[in-house]
C-alpha cells in the first residue's frame, strides 16, 4: 500500500482520483491549496504526490521542494493542462517529477503512472 497526496483545486476532479487509486489498494489525501498541502506533508510521509500544475493558490514549486526536503525519494507525477511543459523543462524544475500527464487524465492512466514509478520509491 502506498501513501499518495493529491494536490487538485477541481475538488470533484481530486476525489475521482483518489477513489480510484484507493481502489487499488492505495491510502490518499487530497489537498486543494498550498497550504493544505505542506500542513499535510508536515505530519505525514507520502511516497507518491500527484501535483497539477495548475492548481489555484498554489506553488507547486514550493510544494514539491518540501515533499523533497521531507522525503527525498518521493515520486512526484505532474498533471498539466498547458502545454508549455510539453518539452520536458518540468523534470528540470521538478527533480522528483517521474511521469507528465496532459489533461483530461484518464484514471487508469493515472494509476499506471503512480503504481509503476511509486513502487520504486516504497521500501521493500
């Protein structure tokens, strides 16, 4: 089982997916803001951070450096709708970023994602 935080500011969007990765015998929190989720990383260890970009009243670069900072091997999976990233430049900003998704994201193509670069990062 792993620990993944979902940072989603589309609520109903974020509860998707975590249902369906908790489907998958997955534990998840969903965080709609900055705030939320450093609190969140502040108490508890996540082994996956699902992180759209485009969250509202977020800075996923703040976010993602505290995951890193608390666990240096979190996986982190980025959720675009723009294509600005398309070239690759998040794995420079994002060191911890493992997979890039375009919205809209399918939830099986999500769990993929966070099942197969997720599991690396879990201790055996």
């Amino acid at each position: 089982m792993m620990n993944i935080l979902v940072i989603e500011s589309d609520i109903a969007l974020g509860q998707i997916w975590c249902r369906h990765l908790e489907r998958l015998d997955n534990k998840t929190k969903l965080a709609a803001d900055e705030k939320q989720a450093i609190d969140m990383l502040r108490f508890e260890p996540f082994d996956v951070l699902v992180l759209d970009i485009s969250t509202e009243n977020a800075s996923v670069l703040a976010i993602s450096d505290f995951a890193t900072y608390r666990n240096p091997d979190v996986a982190i999976i980025v959720v675009t709708a723009n294509s600005f990233f398309s070239d690759g430049s998040i794995f420079e900003l994002i060191p911890n970023a493992r997979g890039y998704l375009h919205t809209p994201v399918q939830p099986d193509d999500l769990a993929a994602l966070v099942e197969h670069y997720g599991r690396t990062s879990v201790p055996a």
